[in-house]
C-alpha cells in the first residue's frame, strides 16, 4: 500500500483531488502543501474534526453548556421590518427638524472631536437637562444609553440573591426581561379591568414578596393611561426598596413626579428624550436622591453617553420649544385621533396620555387586522397575545394629520372585513 495513503485511495498512486501524491511525508511539508486528511486535528476547520478534539468552545454542546438555561429559551427582543410602510408602531415623533435648524444642527456635529472620548461626567449635558427639563435642585443624575439601559443597571445594582422587581402588569416589557437578566425574579401584578392599579392586590404583592424595585410607567405602556395618583403615594409609602416612575411619554402627559422627589426618598424619576423627538440620539436620564444615583454610577459603563447624542441633545434643549411645540401638535392630534377611532362601527378605543391608543376591532384577532394594515402599507403594534386583558388589542402611534387619516381609513376597512366574516 502506498505510503500515507488511506485505504480507499491505495493502488491509485493520487488521492481523490487528483493532484500527484507529494513523495515527502505529511510531517515534512507545511501545512498549506498537506491535504484536508493528513492534518492533525487542531489544524483542520471544526466542520472536519472529530467532536472529542474540538475545543470546548467549538464542541456540539457548547451552547448548552456555556448559555444560561433561561437566555437559550428567551426569543430575541423583534424589530420588524419596516422599509416602505407608514411606522406607526414604535410611538416615534413623526415630525423632522426644520430644514435651517437641521443644518445648523450638522454644523454643530461637524465640529465634534470624534477621536476623543466623552468627559464621563457629562456635566455639561446634565446642567442642560437640569436648567431645560425641570430636575429640581438637590436631586442627583444619571444618564443611560436610552431609558432601556437605565433599567438594566437598576437590576444590575439591585440583583442581590432573591431579588424581587415588582410592577403592574401588562407594562413595558423591559422591566421583566432585565430584571430576569440581571438575576432577579420578576413579579407582575395584573391590572384592573380599566387599566387602573388594582391597588389591593398591588400593595399586597408588596408586602408579601418585598421588592428591591417597584416600576411605574406613568402613562402606562401599552394602555396609555396615567395611574391614580394617590394609588402611587400608598405605592410609595409601601414599598420597602425603591420606586421608579417611569415618564418616557411625559411630553404628551404633562404630569409628572418630578418636584415631588424630595417628599419621598425612594422615589425615582425615569425619563428619555425619544418620544420628545430624538429616539435616534438614544439618551435617558435617571433622577433621584444622591446616595442612589451615587450607586448605580458604579454599574454604569463609562463613556455610555457618545459625544455625537452628547452635542446634539445640547443643541436641541437649546432649541426645546421646537420639541415642545411638535409635542403639543400631537398632543391635538391624539384628541382627534381618539374621536375618528371611537368614530368606526366595531372599533373601541381608550383613552390615553402618551402618543399612542390603545385600540381593538370587534370580532378580529389582533394578528389578521395587523397584517390587513400592512396590506395597506401601515405597521402597527400587535399587543393581543401579551396579557389577557389585552386579547385582540392593537397599539397605534400618533402620526402627522395625514398618517392618521390613513389609519383610520385602513382601519374602518378591517372592521367592515371583520363585520362581514362575522355574518357568515
């Protein structure tokens, strides 16, 4: 038999490929001159090594051993694609920068030092929040890469064995999905029929699991709506650890707990500039007590905030009346949006504080009439399979006048189909 030859290939004088067989063993040429079978188990592409030799990393059941049992069964958090249609599922500002402010804005970029990293302070970003946004004096910051990272590194801080993170529920997603990421158990009391706090069930859920957090989107999302406010003081005087409000639509509320933040020391005030009309910036601000903020600094990646987010928010606070005035726009706009919804036979609508509805059409599931609107060129959010009180429930985003008479035309049409199918 032929030297260095496998069996299969033996009295041939060639292996498969049909180049010569080198005279030299494998052991004398380098590795690029050996063939694919000749090359010792390390050299080989892991597709063609025995699964024994692979190294840890690389063996089949790496992802089962190395990735957390909860992580593997998670599904990654869905973004659908957007290209082409009217996006009225994210609750973004519909509106742009006007065309001289804009350019004035890419002036102010351009002269960026992108070399150099952020100062970590970002005092000068945190005294345009104080002077522009109403933080009051004696209250500390933190700044987060969006309200989403805010939340992380609460449940980072707070992530002590048997850890507890408490809200009503259905609500934002993100206080479940971080405080099980951190390590802490999740509790969600449901809500009232209404919306409302079932304030009962809440402050004994309190009182029987002892929560290092409780969250409180206020407005509330998915169901748009602002919680009693004395329901949030017992809440408050309650709770054993701290209490986040969250204001991410504080812009379309207009209440907020801010000036109430030294009547209780475990208050937190949790806000983001995205809904405000810069959710491409990604900057949230955390406000509260020094001794608090003084902690969650210590879990807060340095540099989180780019010089970029940085130069623009500077800019635009200084131009906030803009902001403000295309906030107060859609601030009418949800008003007439409310009463053309409430309009359509089969259609009901809540009301709502934030830039969104919450709404549902009669006798369809919530997948059919969202998939009848993106026949129409219209993305919108399906929240009907997230809690039972929102079975068949869709979430609109307030747009321009225009985007929302094309909702409501495409909606009407889905509430006809679903009508007619009804009747069959």
């Amino acid at each position: 038999m032929a030297r260095d030859v496998p069996q299969d290939l033996a009295g041939s004088g060639r292996p498969a490929t049909g180049r010569p067989f080198p005279e030299r063993p494998a052991s004398e040429r380098p590795a690029s001159e050996r063939f694919a079978f000749e090359r010792p188990a390390s050299e080989r592409p892991a597709s063609e090594q025995p699964a024994s030799e692979r190294p840890a990393s690389e063996q089949p059941d790496a992802v089962a051993r190395l990735i957390r049992d909860d992580v593997r069964a998670m599904a990654a958090y869905h973004v659908p694609p957007s290209t082409g249609l009217l996006k009225l599922d994210a609750m973004e500002n519909p509106f742009g920068l006007p065309p001289a402010l804009a350019e004035e804005l890419g002036r102010v970029l351009a002269a960026v030092p992108l070399n150099r990293y952020p100062l970590p302070a970002y005092e000068r970003l945190k005294a345009a929040i104080r002077a522009r946004l109403g933080v009051p004096d004696g209250a500390a910051l933190v700044l987060g890469n969006g309200s989403d990272e805010l939340i992380t590194l609460l449940c980072v801080a707070t992530a002590r064995p048997g850890a507890v993170v408490l809200s009503p529920w259905p609500s934002f997603v993100m206080y479940d999905l971080s405080a099980r990421l951190a390590g802490s158990r999740f509790v969600g009391v449901p809500l009232a029929a209404d919306f409302g706090l079932a304030l009962p069930e809440l402050l004994a859920a309190i009182e029987r699991e002892q929560p290092a957090i409780v969250f409180l989107a206020y407005p509330n999302n998915p169901t748009g709506n602002c919680f009693d406010e004395r329901a949030i003081e017992a809440v408050l005087r309650a709770a054993p650890g701290l209490v986040v409000v969250d204001e991410a639509y504080q812009p379309f509320a207009i209440d907020t707990w801010m000036p109430r933040l030294a009547e209780f020391p475990n208050l937190l005030v949790m806000r983001t500039v995205s809904k405000l009309g810069l959710a491409g910036v990604r900057l949230g601000y955390l406000a509260g007590a020094p001794r608090w903020v003084e902690q969650l600094e210590k879990v807060r990646p340095p540099y989180n905030i780019n010089v970029l987010t940085e130069a623009a928010v500077c800019f635009m606070l200084d131009h906030l009346d803009v902001l403000d005035g295309q906030a107060a726009m859609l601030r009418g706009e949800r008003e007439r949006l409310t009463t053309a919804l409430a309009a359509i036979p089969g259609v009901t609508v809540w009301p709502s504080r934030a830039n969104f509805l919450l709404a549902r059409v009669a006798g369809a599931a919530s997948q059919a009439v969202c998939e009848h609107l993106r026949g129409q060129g219209i993305l919108v959010k399906d929240v009907g399979r997230m809690h039972p009180l929102l079975a068949d429930c869709l979430r609109v985003t307030v747009g321009t006048a225009e985007q929302n008479g094309r909702l409501c035309e495409a909606l009407a049409g889905a509430a006809a189909l679903a009508v007619r199918g009804n009747a069959r």
